[in-house]
C-alpha cells in the first residue's frame, strides 16, 4: 500500500472514531477534542509520534526514543489474541467469595429464614456450582465480559474481539495521548459488530474509574463470575489492582440480601415497639447543632492518641461519638451529646458489655439506624433512642441513609442535619503509621497489619482487610491503610459531594487518609479557649426537644399505603415465577436464553418509588446467586444436560420463590396486625 493510502486509510479510521464518540460516548469525545486544541496551540507538548514501518504502525517514545512495541503490532496483535484461553483459571477475576456448601448441610440452611443467613434461599445453587462447575480445570463455553487494559494502538483488541466476540468490553487507558493514537489505526465501532456494548475508562482519576467499573459491572451481571482480561505489559498494573478493590467492595458482597432483609424488616419492629423515627429528610433547627462547633469521634487511631486533649476540651464542643468507643469515654470521663450506631448484629455488643456504669450515658441522645438490633437497644434509656431509616423507607418522606461504616455515616448525617462547624478526630481510615494497628486500642476488633507490606502487585489473592495500600494522607503525602477503610474514606466523600454546602467547614484532626473537601488541622493548632464552654446537660435538653419534634414513633395511613405498594410488587414477582415455572426445555441454550429473559423481566419490572426497596432485595439476590447460575449453564463438557436443565430449573425457582414467600407472609401479616389493633 503506498504512503497516501495509508496516511488516508489512517485519517478516515480517526474521524469514524470520532463520530462514534460524538454519537455514543460525548464525555471522551470532549477528552480527545480538548487534547487536540491543546496540541494545536501548542499547550501541551507531544510526547509519542506514529510511525509507519515494513507494513505495521508502532508508537516512538520521543523523550526516551524508543519504541512502544519494537516489533510488528500487527504480530502482536495476533499473538494476543493466542494467548486468550476459556480456562477458569488465569487472568481473570473472581467475583465471589468462594464458598464450599457441603450436601449435608443443605437441610439446615433451607429451614434457616431469609434474614437468618444468605445460604437459606442460596445454598443449593452453590453446592450445585460447587460439584459441576467451579473446578479449576474446567472451561467456559463462552467470554461474555471481557477487560483490556492498555490499549496500546488497539490492534490486540481487535484479534481478540475476533476470536471470542463478547457481548460486553471494558476499556482502559490512563495514557489520553496514546489512546488517541490508537484511534488511526483501530476502528472501535467494529468491536461492536456483533451487538457487543463498550465501557471506556480513559484518563480517568480514581473516583471516575470506579464508576466507570461500577457501570461495567452491572452491565450483564450475571456473568460476572469470571471475568478474563488481557493486559499490555506497558500500561500501569496499578489499575488492575484497583479493579479487584472495586471488585470486593460491590454491596451484595459486602451487604448481601439477608443483610438487606434484616434492615428493611427491622424497621417495622422497632415501630411495633413505638420507638422514635427521626426525620433526617431536612435539617434540625438547633442553636447549638447550627452553630457551635461539633466534634464526630471515630474509632481510629487518632482517638487514642489524643484522649488526654479531648479530656481536657471536651465542653467546648458538641460531642458525637460512635458506640464502638463509649467504654473508652467512660472510662475518661466524657460524655457525648450524641452517639451513633449502625452496625445491624449482635457482635456489637461487646462493646456495650465493656462499660461500667450505663447511667453515665442518661443524658445522651442516642441515634441509631433502624438496622440496630433490639438487643442492642435495650441497654439505653428508650426515649433518649432516635432512630433514622437506612435502607428501608416505612416512614415516607424521613429519607434515609446507609454506609458500611458507623464513622462515615455519622460524618454524612451530621452534614445532612445542619452542622455548619465540624471536626473529625478517629476517622482516620488508615492504619496506625507506626504500630499498623486498625484501630484505637479500646476497640473490640482492633488488629495490627504488616504495614511493611504496601507494594502495589497485582496479588493471586487479594483479602478485604489485609490487604495494604497507598492513599493520600491527611497530614503527610501519603498512608498506609487497608482495601476495606480506603472504601470507607470514599464513603466519607461521596457525603461531602453530596450534603456538603457552601460556609460549612469541616477539620480533620486525623492523621490519617485524606477526606475531600476536609481542611486538615493539627490539634494543637486550634485555639479551644476561645470556644465558649457548653453546659452538657443544657446541651442534652436542647437537642433532645429538637430531636423529639422532628420524630414520629407510628405509621399513619400514607405508610401503610406503602406496605400495601411494596406487597403488590412482591406479588407480581410471584406472578412472573409461576409463569416461568410451566415452561419446559429441551436443550441447555433454551434454558439458559428464557432463564435471563425471565431475570430481565424480573429487573425491569415497573415498580412504585415505594417498593423501591422490595425491588432492591430481589436486584441483590439476583446479583449474588446468579454468577453461580450462570457460571454451570456456561460450563463447557457438562454431560447429561437435561438432567441439569431440570435440577437447576427446578433449585433456582425454589430459591427466588423461597424469598418472594418470606416477604409475602410478613408483609401480609404486620397489615392483617394493623388492621386488627385498628
């Protein structure tokens, strides 16, 4: 081909990708137009030049004068896409936590109820995954879903997308000036030829990749199971670590729907009980809550470190702390105005079983999530207790709010509910830089990691919480902390993107991870005699009344229209799965092509913004069994398939039906309740 054609072919497979963006992916069209202009006002100094050789195109480092790929890309390319295999077992991730059901412990998780445990509607489809497809050596019939990072010039994504044409494709490149290279040579429309839908992440800070992940992820779920990458040995390795931190804190992994059934049912409970809802959809109107300087009260290191400082000032601030810490305040004598807890299992309640004396706490406004467990709840004084809505929405319009973790729940609610002056001392979300230690040492949990251990390899076996990472600290350039805190600072700053507003000012004392938006403030730096002391049980009064006002402890009519709405949604599941149920199949692609049809018909079906939550149990549950599902249907060599046709069509009915029944009965009764007490 002579130098004009190619230069032609070249400059037409860009402008192609160029309406594509425009089309289907404008917010990278901008990335790839704003770096154009810049190039061509000369703001931005080029980096790589494209150059044509012996009949392939490669990359040249101008800085270092070397060659992206040194060799034929079009080789490349094609050895890429041989290295691609169908095994379960290399360069791919694992979605799920793997575990090993045994056939004798069937019986009793199938006569556990839903909140009980996440095997109780689970545990035959895992046993089932665990004896027919999660052998290692095994393969899958087919890649639905499938990763590259690195695009280099693109021309490996093009053989591979040839050889296995998923249905869904994750793009990543960090580098926007050689992605744009790559747009002369690969034809990124054709990667959909077959229908298959493409995620970008390009050029993207940590935040947008996550939600660029997220959006991956949800996309065709059910097969996730496996996902298979490939990985251009130029592109950073950091990022496939990063997905795999994605990867471990998706909620029906970390808040499965046994969890989720516990909150939402629970809610009821305690208004069986007449404890106070508090109303969090708008701020309190409180002089001290609107004006005086709060302090939240983590359980981080930080706490302990500066206990004898918060001893000593502690009437000069309004003072919130989380349950994990309060033997540790009574033990120093200090007594918060408010106290939170999130945490929805009896394994809280050490904590409560450290403390001496439970008076010291009568004058302390308890505010809990309605997650809270009713024996946790017995240890305070019950018209001192608040409860807000997490994820249930039985009280309409109280709004609710949720975080796996008390401390940044406690930093987004205050935020919500009007505090203009805040400081944060034991959020540290890091661990403790010289020790390695998780926690203050009063916490029930407290552990110590190998903080030597901070490389950021891509690890065979990435663990939650053992796992040690890098994050930008809050007083030095950067922490150590671990997957599963470094979660719960992004939690921290998705509040302040959203509650946070224009005159609010927050100071973190921690030295910890950095929380956006935050101003980090050494304690000995703040001038506390020049905070007016407050009388604590003035204090308590104060927001006891503004708490009580803003409270309601039964359902009126429009919440019991709610329940109603929530029940006709459960109902029309049942609907969809009994239909479902009277079909039979005759081969494996039948089963497997009316069983996703029947889950989309499920997802998608209408629903009221008062089954909200309904729809969000059956979604979870879907998102947690169905990787197991789907993952047998797609195992290659299963021999006798009518037979697993049958046990599977007939497990996972069962399954969805057990949790369709559960809600059905409860919901049915706490109205016949109603109805009787009215």
């Amino acid at each position: 081909m002579q130098t004009a054609d190619i230069q032609t072919k070249a400059i037409n497979t860009y402008n192609e990708n160029l309406l594509y963006f425009q089309a289907f992916e404008p917010d990278l069209y901008k990335k790839i137009q704003a770096l154009e202009h810049a190039i061509e006002q000369n703001y931005y100094q080029e980096k790589y030049s494209l150059e044509y050789k012996d009949g392939y195109f490669d990359v040249l480092d101008l800085q270092h004068n070397s060659f992206l790929y040194g060799s034929s890309s079009i080789e490349h390319a094609n050895l890429a896409a041989k290295s691609i295999d169908y095994k379960k077992n290399g360069n791919l991730f694992e979605t799920f936590y793997n575990v090993y059901i045994k056939d004798e412990d069937l019986d009793s998780y199938e006569k556990a109820s839903i909140p009980a445990t996440p095997y109780s509607a689970s545990a035959k489809i895992i046993n089932y995954a665990n004896h027919f497809s999660q052998d290692i050596q095994s393969e899958m019939v087919r890649i639905y879903k499938f990763i590259f990072f690195g695009t280099g010039l693109g021309l490996h994504l093009q053989s591979i997308h040839e050889k296995i044409k998923s249905h869904v494709y994750f793009i990543v490149e960090n580098d926007l000036e050689l992605f744009r290279l790559s747009l002369f040579v690969t034809n990124y429309k054709e990667l959909t030829n077959n229908g298959a839908k493409l995620f970008f992440s390009i050029f993207e800070e940590e935040y947008e990749f996550r939600v660029s992940v997220e959006k991956f992820l949800h996309e065709m779920f059910i097969y996730n199971q496996y996902l298979k990458f490939f990985h251009l040995l130029s592109h950073d390795e950091s990022t496939i670590k990063e997905f795999q931190k994605i990867i471990l804190g998706q909620t029906y992994l970390t808040f499965n729907y046994s969890a989720l059934t516990n909150s939402l049912l629970r809610s009821l409970d305690h208004i069986k009980d007449n404890y106070n809802i508090l109303n969090i959809s708008q701020k309190l109107n409180n002089e001290y809550l609107n004006t005086k300087p709060l302090l939240i009260l983590g359980a981080g290191p930080s706490l302990h470190n500066n206990i004898e400082w918060l001893k000593k000032n502690q009437h000069r601030f309004i003072i919130v702390g989380v349950t994990a810490m309060l033997s540790l305040l009574e033990e120093h004598n200090i007594k918060p105005a408010i106290i939170t807890n999130v945490h929805g299992f009896n394994d809280a309640l050490p904590h409560l079983e450290k403390i001496k004396d439970m008076s010291f706490f009568d004058e302390t406004i308890a505010m809990f999530s309605t997650f809270t467990t009713p024996e946790f709840l017995q240890y305070f004084k019950k018209e001192n207790v608040f409860l807000f809505q997490g994820t249930s929405t039985f009280k309409r319009g109280f709004d609710g709010l949720a975080s796996s973790n008390i401390g940044a729940l406690t930093y987004g609610l205050m935020l919500k509910l009007g505090a203009q002056n805040i400081y944060l001392l034991g959020l540290d979300f890091a661990l403790d830089q010289e020790t390695g230690a998780t926690h203050s040492s009063s916490h029930q949990y407290v552990k110590e990691l190998n903080k030597e251990k901070t490389e950021y390899d891509v690890e065979d076996e990435i663990s939650y919480t053992k796992s040690v990472i890098h994050t930008k600290g809050n007083f030095q350039e950067k922490v150590i902390t671990n997957i599963l805190f470094n979660g719960f600072k992004d939690q921290c700053n998705l509040f302040t993107k959203h509650f946070k507003e224009d005159g609010v000012d927050v100071y973190n004392l921690s030295d910890g991870a950095y929380i956006d938006d935050t101003i980090p403030t050494k304690i000995e730096t703040i001038l506390v005699d020049k905070l007016q002391e407050l009388d604590h049980s003035k204090l308590f009064h104060s927001l006891y009344q503004t708490y009580k006002v803003h409270s309601q402890n039964k359902l009126n009519d429009e919440d019991i229209n709610s329940i109603k709405t929530k029940l006709t949604y459960i109902n029309k599941i049942d609907t969809i799965l009994t239909e479902y149920s009277k079909n039979k199949y005759s081969t494996m692609d039948k089963f497997h092509y009316h069983l996703l049809g029947t889950f989309i018909d499920i997802l998608g079906e209408e629903f009221d913004e008062d089954a909200e939550d309904m729809n969000s149990v059956i979604s979870m549950y879907l998102q947690y069994v169905s990787g197991f599902i789907f993952d047998i249907i797609n195992t290659k060599g299963l021999k006798n398939e009518k037979h697993h046709i049958k046990v599977l069509n007939k497990i996972v009915i069962s399954q969805l039906k057990k949790i369709v029944s559960y809600y059905k009965k409860y919901l049915g009764d706490y109205l016949k309740e109603i109805e009787e007490k009215k």
